[in-house]
C-alpha cells in the first residue's frame, strides 16, 4: 500500500504551551527516527494558534528546523473559549480534518504538551504500509516541572532536536508520574480512581495498562470530513474509521512512545476507592461502550526492559484477573438488566 | 505435572481405579497436552504404570496453552480429547481426569459401574484442599492405594479457604466463591449441596458443536440429549478432592450467609434447574458409618437449600454463554497477542446489550436505586444544561433559549435544523447535531441541505469562529425557514470572548437581519459578573465535604450545598428585572438572537 501524506495537527496557545511545544512537542517530533527521518515533501505540520502566539512560532529556531524538514503551516485560532478549551480544539481538529481529507493525507493529533520517543513517526508509517487506518496508543502523563528540565539537559541534540528512545523515556516516566496518572494505578489506596485506564507498576521497571480509553494519534479515514461530537478522542475514530480490522492499538512503549507533560496543578476529582473491582465495573457500565471493552482486554506493556521476566508475568496475570472480575460483575449487572426488563415486559 | 507426579497420578494407579476400569473395558489413557508436558507424562514412571493397564495416547494441545490462566483452556482441552475419537465417540464413555485430582481408591470402578448400568452423565462434588496439607498427610502413601474414608479423614482436615468459608454451620460467618454450600456434621461428616458440579463422566450421543460452553456447564446438554446427570453422594462410592495453591483465600471475604444472601449471590449464576439439582443430591463426605436415618443437620441443610432452590425457580436463567463468549475472547486475544492467531472481534454490544441501553437512556446503576433517586431529585431541581431550572448557575444564559428548544423537541426533527460547533450542549435537547457551521459554509458536507421553506426552527449553537461568520449562515440557511417559522442564534461564552469581536459580529448580523426583513428581532447578551462566576466554582465545595463521609462533612457540605443555591436562586431573581448586557460590557458569558420570519414573506 502506498503511503499517504501525514499532516500533524498541533492546537497550541498561551505561552506555557507554546513553550513546551517548541522546545519539547516539536523538538522530539523532528527527531531522527521521527519526522526528520521521513523524507516525505507532502508530509505537513499544521499548527493552530492565535495571532499573538504566531510570531513567537515562527521566531524559534525549532520552527525553522521544521520548515526545513516538511511543509509548515499555520493557521489562526479565532476566540478562544477559557471555560472549555477543548471546545477549541475540537474546532480546530475540524477545520484541519477538512484539509486533510481534501489531500487524502493521514492526520496525526499532536497535542502541544507531549514528548515523542525517537522512532514512533517511523513506526506510523510503518503501519500505513501495512494498511492501518487509525492507530491508538496511551500516553503517560508526567510532571511537567520535573521532567522538561531533565529532557533539556540529557536529550537536545546539536541540530536542535530532542532524541529520547521509548526505554529512556519510561525509564524517566516511571519515576515522574503525574498524580492524574498515579490515580489510574489499581493498587494505590490514598488516591481517588480514574478507571478509565487502570495500571499497575511492575516494580521499576515499567507499567501493565489495561484501558478503556485510548487515543487515537493517527487517524487515515475511510469517511471523509465524519463529524464528532466532542473530542477526537471520543467518537471520531469510529466514524472515520468504521471498520474496527483497520484499527491499530499499540501495546508495547518500544513500537511507539510518547507521554504526556502536565503541570501539578492539574488535578481531576476521581472515584473514591474501595478495593473492590466492582467499582470499576459499575463505572463501566454507566460510561463503557462496546470499543472500549474491545480495548479493556489487550495488555499494554510500558517498560524499561524486557517483559518476559517472572514479574512482569505475575504482574499480567494480576491485571487478567482483574479484568476478568470486572466482566463477571457486568455480566450480572446484565443479567439483573435483563431480569428487570423481562419483569418489566 | 508437578502436582500431578505427587499425588494424583498415584491415586489413579490404586486398585480400584485405572487398573479395575483397564479390566472391565477396552481403556484408553488419552493425555491432553503441549508436547513437552505429555512426553514427561509418557516417559514417568507413573504414566508407564498407567500404561500396563490402558492404551496411551497424546493429543496435542500446544496452540491451545498461552501464558496465563485463561478459564477456557481446559474445556477446549477435553473438547479436543472428544473429538479426537472421531465416529468412535458415541460409543465411547468418557472420563474427565485432573492433574490436581485426587481420587480415593475405586472411585473410577464405581464411575465405569453407573456407565455401564445406563448413566450418560456423571456429576460429582471435589472438595478443595489445600495442596501443602494434604501433601504433608499424604506423602508417605504415594504410591499406595488411598481407601474413600482415609482420603475423607486427609481433606476434613485440609480443607482449603474456599471451602472453609462456604461452611454454613462454622462459628464465624464468611462468604467464599459462589457455587456451593457445606455443612459439618459431628467431627467426622462433611454434607454438601454443589450448584456446580463437577462433570465426572459422559456417554455422548451426539458430536458437539463448535465451541460448546465449559465442561461443567455445557457439555453434558449438548453431547447428551435429554440426559439428566446422575449425581455421585457417598464418599463410600466416589470420591476426589482437587489440590490447590494458598492463593484461594482471595476469594473469600467476611460477610453474614442466609437463604436470602445466598439467593443473592446465586441468581445470576444458577439455574432453576442447577438449584432443584443441588437441592435433591446432598454429598455426604465421611470417615465412619453414616446412619441409617438422615442426620439433623442433614435435614437442616436441606431445608436451607430447598429454601435457596425455591426462590432461584423464580428468577431467569442465568446466561452462561456469556461468560463463555468473554472467556473465550479473552482467550483468543491473548492468542492473537502472542502472534498465533487473528485478531477476534466479539460483539459486546450484543453481550451487554440491555446494560447499554440501560446506561444510555440516562439510568443509574441497577445495585443502587439511591441514585436513581438523587439523579432525578437533581433533575427537577436544576434542569439539565440547555433547560435548566431558576435554581440552575446558567440558567440565565438559558432562559431565552430554552422556550424555543422546548417548542423544537415537540415537532418532527424534519422540520427543525440545529447547526452546533463545538460542544454543541443543545444535543441534549435535540440530539445530535446536523451540521457544523463550518460544514454548511465551506460546502464539505456531504447531505442536502433543507429545501426552501421547509422548516420551522433554524437553531444555531455557534462557536466563537461560527459566530464571526453568523451573517453568512444566516444569508444562507435562512430561505431554510418557512413564514412564520423561527431561526435561534446562540453562542455561549462565558467570559472568553473579546466583546469587540462581539460587537463586530453582532453588527454583520444585524446588518443581514435587517437586509433579510424579519417580523421581529431580539438580542439577549447576559453578562459575566465576577460574583456569578464566584458562585459557579462554589456550588461544588460542597462535594469534596460529602466525600469525606463523615457526619461533620455531611452537614457542612448539606450547609454550603444550601447557602451556595439559595444565593444563585436569588441572584436570578434579582436579574429578572435587571438590564440586560450589551455589546459594549466589558465581557459577556452568552449571546442569543432570536428572529421571526414574517408570516406573509417568503425569503428569495
């Protein structure tokens, strides 16, 4: 199959994320194994920003760099909406899902807040080839203030560029996880839940995530300009891409990595925990749809080393039985749906 | 195979067992594994012994192991071991052994004694022990033949956790997995009532299907038709115990045992049938003589699970299929993980079918009707965003548009547009929406638009961008609208939007409504005041105190939950009657347009 053109879709606005995005976001994304590697002209990095936020782009050396390595584009943010920045985005996946569909090129969403292990951009169009229309992946959020500066120091290379491998980068994740992310680990009592992804640690040596939501990073669809009705995260994919043989979920951190960079103060009110699965299986019932269980059952393997150790076994099977017990409660929560309708009828 | 060289295979090799079946009938040992396993099973000195006494045969099961304990393999173990007879299999009893299956001598005498007097289907009860135990009472008689009672007096004494915690009668009251309940009866009598037995041995008459179901549950129905499996009870004719590993105590928990707990815990597992069957067959496990007339405890017990049985005849059989299918994609996931097969789709929405529905039609959760009830207790109070209540923070960024949303959800959703950006929260009250605004300007959809005059409502939830470019959606959707039909503009800001770029796409649009010639033209702007905003973020403290769960936390987030409404409820009092914002505020949270078309004009 023939490759299509790939345009990496960046919103990015306000100066906190216009600087992670340039001295981070685009400094990984243009990484040997990443962009730089792909001698593609068609390829485009479309940027949404403001008016104010445009000079500051286009006066980074990063940007130069870009526009050296593939067509560079930006495009205006009209107003913003403070109360839901999301809403904004989604506009501008939008505006930019109407011109890749017109070029019939492959869309990857950027977001400006994220590092990209050296080699994914490889691995992507790697899938195109073999015929992938959407590839889903988790990133890891990290603590911002505690990991750009260690990005900075150890991994800029001359040229500008930041090159991290997947194993340095979760060798770095698995020490500066974000208290978000720390609230989707199945065995830490002190924090609320957030089951939509649920993970345990293998010591310290990498994560075991078993997720119902997964983002897709790479999207080439079947059905043109597919309308969505919130995010591109929530019911894009399945309009673009109806048809699930043509999705990808990447489950192992060396085929494709990248992690998401927050700072402390973001914080999320989660479930309170009870140690008891079927809290994570109630929570799917009210929230899951039929692809998020598809994804709930393949193990994601984040790591530093190799998997096949007696932990990382012992860890996969922990995390098998746990999905199992949360499909033995919703099997009864179907069972006493269905005694309630029968009784009803 | 551990386990297995310890104990077990020992056990099969008693008297009674393997060797009297090798003399009554034409015996096959058929080994049901991956190479490696099956050569040690073969080449052991245990399997040699089998040898002398039936046929040994291998079927491999290498595709069908994957890393990890995955609930279907052994059943797709035994399938195999069956279909692997070929047109011998109707004319074929099988036996199903266990490497961690223990069997008092004569056990399989007495299997091959109701097979040949007509049984097609043999159940029985395995008690669980505990394999350091029994291994520690049983290790200097591997080898040796182990009588039914001396096996009983071993596993009285190393009964695992599971079954330990399922003993009705035991002093402190715990709760171990579903699927059976035990009694003690004096020191040296164990009853027991098993709504899952295990399926000991089957006569089949017919070939199964593909992918039948667990060995327990399903292959007695589908290889034997009509078939009512016989129940082994006493000790004294049959008994096995199944060897297991410490880890089972996660299974238990503390938790108080009655008729009505246990009906509970076994409605969605057991059927009618299952129950009426555990009622009537009661295992009796013994080390001594049992007595000629039933035990009180033993009529206790059973008027227990008569009782348990009764109330699972009026609940709806359960759906094990669907915990087959699950375990089976879990199975095949696993298998297309480590590269040896496709990847499999299940169809969950079919599964959980009545669960979706449920969830999507806005109901809580079957386990708590609580929240049902605080779930609509907040919906008369407030409303739901884009109709809301007086009580309700944005309830004044709504209340033009609400009346208007109300009169759109009574007619056809023919004869109504709703064009939403972004968040498009109107979906609420109109579903999803039909096109974005950018869609309808840049001509990238693909669907007709409405023909002229077809309309009643044209509703417009427009982003800030669609809102700059309100003149041309209104240029061009607006002959959309029959006479007297009405066209909604709304965009909600909260307190982003600059209010020159306000200005200036309020005037393009004036300037277009007034080119257009409505009937009547409105603008309602609400301002963003720091005080609403203020009492927007506080009407949620009262959360984090409630979640503490604590009587004080209760009453201070009842407090703050009261005090915080009670003064949003007066500030969209005080703002009935207050002037309204305009164009030139410093920022504005919402913006509505409302234009009638004249009744006697048609757009050109």
């Amino acid at each position: 199959m023939n490759v299509p053109p790939i345009h990496v879709i960046s919103p990015v606005w306000g100066s906190a994320y216009i600087r992670c995005f340039l001295e981070v976001g685009l400094a990984s994304l243009l990484s040997p194994g990443n962009l730089s590697g792909l001698a593609e002209p068609r390829n485009l990095l479309h940027v949404f920003t403001t008016e104010a936020d445009r000079q500051t782009i286009e006066s980074a050396l990063i940007w130069r760099k870009a526009q050296e390595v593939l067509d560079c584009r930006i495009d205006i943010v009209g107003a913003l909406n403070a109360q839901n920045p999301h809403a904004t985005m989604s506009d501008c996946h939008r505006r930019a899902i109407a011109l890749a569909d017109g070029r019939e090129a492959a869309m990857m969403f950027y977001n400006p807040d994220i590092v990209l292990a050296d080699g994914g951009m490889s691995s992507l169009v790697r899938l195109l080839a073999q015929g992938k229309r959407a590839v889903q992946v988790i990133g890891l959020r990290l603590l911002k203030d505690e990991v750009v500066p260690m990005l900075l120091e150890r991994h800029v290379r001359p040229d500008g560029s930041l090159g991290i491998t997947p194993r340095e980068l979760m060798a770095m994740a698995v020490r500066h996880l974000h208290p978000i992310t720390m609230m989707h680990l199945h065995d830490v009592d002190d924090l609320d839940l957030m089951p939509q992804e649920i993970m345990w640690r293998v010591g310290e040596e990498g994560l075991i995530a078993r997720c119902f939501h997964i983002h897709p990073i790479l999207v080439y669809p079947r059905v043109r300009n597919a309308p969505f009705s919130t995010t591109v995260d929530d019911d894009y994919l399945r309009a673009a891409c109806p048809d699930p043989a043509e999705e990808y979920m990447v489950t192992d951190s060396d085929e494709f990595c990248l992690c998401e960079l927050s700072g402390m103060q973001r914080g999320v009110v989660g479930l309170p925990r009870t140690g008891n699965d079927i809290d994570i299986a109630r929570w799917a019932w009210t929230w899951a749809r039929p692809h998020h269980y598809e994804h709930l059952c393949r193990r994601i393997m984040l790591h530093t080393r190799g998997t096949t150790g007696p932990e990382w076994q012992a860890v996969a099977a922990r995390s098998d039985a746990v999905v199992r017990d949360i499909f033995e409660h919703l099997v009864e929560f179907e069972d006493e749906a269905r005694r309630r309708a029968a009784q009803v009828g | 195979m551990d386990v297995f060289e310890q104990v077990p295979a020992a056990s099969l090799l008693a008297t009674g067992n393997i060797p009297a079946v090798g003399e009554l009938a034409d015996t096959t040992f058929c080994v049901v594994a991956p190479a490696d396993i099956a050569a040690r099973v073969t080449t052991s000195t245990a399997g040699q012994m089998i040898g002398r006494h039936a046929r040994l045969h291998v079927v491999p099961s290498d595709e069908l192991v994957v890393d990890g304990a995955f609930d279907v393999v052994p059943s797709l173990a035994y399938l195999r071991g069956i279909t692997d007879s070929g047109d011998a299999l109707t004319r074929t009893s099988f036996v199903f052994l266990q490497p961690n299956l223990i069997l008092g001598d004569g056990a399989l005498r007495s299997v091959m004694q109701r097979l040949t007097g007509g049984a097609r289907a043999l159940t029985a009860t395995y008690l669980h022990v505990e394999r350091e135990a029994i291994r520690a009472r049983l290790g200097g008689r591997a080898g040796a033949q182990v009588a039914p009672r001396e096996l009983v007096r071993h596993a009285l004494e190393s009964l695992d956790a599971r079954d330990l915690a399922n003993v009705v009668n035991a002093n402190f009251s715990l709760v171990g997995p579903v699927g059976r309940l035990l009694w003690r009866d004096g020191g040296s009598t164990l009853l027991v009532h098993d709504f899952m037995p295990s399926l000991v041995a089957l006569r089949p008459d017919r070939a199964p299907g593909h992918d039948p179901g667990f060995r327990d549950v399903a292959f007695a129905a589908i290889m034997c038709a009509n078939a009512v499996p016989q129940h082994l009870t006493d000790s004294d004719e049959f008994v096995g115990v199944e060897v297991t590993a410490n880890a089972s105590e996660a299974a238990v928990s503390v938790g108080v045992r009655s008729p009505a707990t246990d009906v509970d815990r076994l409605a969605g597992r057991i059927s009618a049938a299952q129950g009426k069957a555990a009622a009537e067959n009661q295992s009796r496990f013994h080390e001594g003589e049992l007595p000629a007339e039933a035990s009180a405890t033993s009529v206790v017990a059973t008027a227990y699970v008569r009782r348990v049985a009764d109330a699972l005849a009026a609940v709806r059989p359960p759906a094990e299929d669907r915990r087959w299918r699950l375990a089976h994609y879990l199975w095949k996931v696993r298998r297309f993980e480590l590269g040896r097969g496709p990847l499999p789709h299940e169809r969950f929405e079919e599964l959980f079918a009545h669960s979706l529905q449920l969830a999507q039609s806005q109901a809580a959760d079957p386990k708590v009707p609580l929240f049902n009830a605080v779930r609509w207790l907040r919906g008369v109070l407030f409303g739901r965003v884009p109709l809301v209540t007086l009580l309700h923070p944005d309830w004044l960024d709504y209340r033009a548009v609400g009346p208007v949303l109300r009169a759109a959800t009574s007619v056809g959703k023919d004869r109504v547009l709703y064009v939403g950006d972004g968040a498009a929260v109107f979906a609420n009250a109109l579903g999803a929406p039909d096109f974005g605004s950018s869609q309808i300007l840049d001509g990238t959809y693909d669907r007709k638009p409405a023909p002229a005059g077809s309309l009643d409502t044209l509703i417009m939830e427009l982003s800030a961008s669609g809102l700059q470019r309100c003149a041309n959606l209104l240029t061009k959707l607006a002959p959309a609208v029959r006479r007297g039909g009405r066209i909604v503009v709304f965009h909600h800001n909260s307190d982003a939007l600059a209010t020159g770029q306000l200005a200036h796409a309020l005037t393009s649009a004036e300037q277009r409504a007034n080119a257009l010639e409505f009937e009547r033209a409105s603008v309602s702007i609400v301002r963003c005041s720091p005080y609403r905003s203020w009492l927007r973020e506080g009407r949620l403290i009262w959360i984090a105190y409630v979640r503490a769960r604590t009587v004080v936390g209760l009453l201070k987030g009842a407090s703050i939950f009261a005090l915080v409404n009670m003064l949003l409820l007066l500030m969209n009092i005080a703002n009935l009657w207050s002037r309204r914002g305009n164009a030139s505020d410093h920022t504005f949270s919402s913006l509505t347009i409302t234009l009638d078309v004249s009744p006697s004009r048609e757009f050109p």
